[in-house]
C-alpha cells in the first residue's frame, strides 16, 4: 500500500471526502517525521515503535576499487515490530 492508496483506504472507511483524508494522513506523517528529527520516539502499541539510531564511523572498502574508505558517522530511522503485529503476521 502506498500513500494514495492509504488515503483513499482511509476516505472510504470513515465515508471522508478524499481532501480530509489527505490532510489527515499528510499530518500525521509529518508529525511523526518532526518526532524523529527533534530526537524523540514513537511507540504505536499492538503495531510497534519508530527510533532514530546513531551509527559509529567505520572503516569499509570501496568494492568496485577495493580501497578502505572510512564511512561516516550517520542516524538512521529503526522501526521495531509490535508483538502483536507480529504475531498476526506469523499466524497467517
């Protein structure tokens, strides 16, 4: 499912004009973009939990070249499954 088709999914469940329904999710997902650049957390209980994670510099090798180049410091978002989506997803 794509954004579009998550905003039609959305108007044809609540009977919302496609307009609403945009708005809706277009906040919503923005909201949660603005909790993980301001370094926060998001936990959807029963669905599972969004982070930023800090990853270290390393060492790693160009693989077209085979020179060692040192990778950058990066945060990266980390999405971590709930149990119970998980679970549903295993008992199909």
């Amino acid at each position: 499912m794509n954004k579009a088709e998550l905003i039609q999914a959305l108007a044809e469940a609540r009977q919302l004009p496609p307009e609403v329904s945009r708005r809706i999710v277009e906040t919503m997902i923005d909201l949660m973009k603005q909790q993980l650049l301001d370094g926060g957390r998001i936990e959807i209980r029963g669905f599972g939990s969004f982070e930023v994670r800090e990853y270290k510099s390393y060492q790693g090798r160009n693989p077209k070249t085979g020179e060692k180049v040192m990778a950058k410091p990066k945060r990266l978002p980390f999405f971590k499954c709930g149990k119970e989506l998980k679970d549903m997803v295993n008992e199909r």
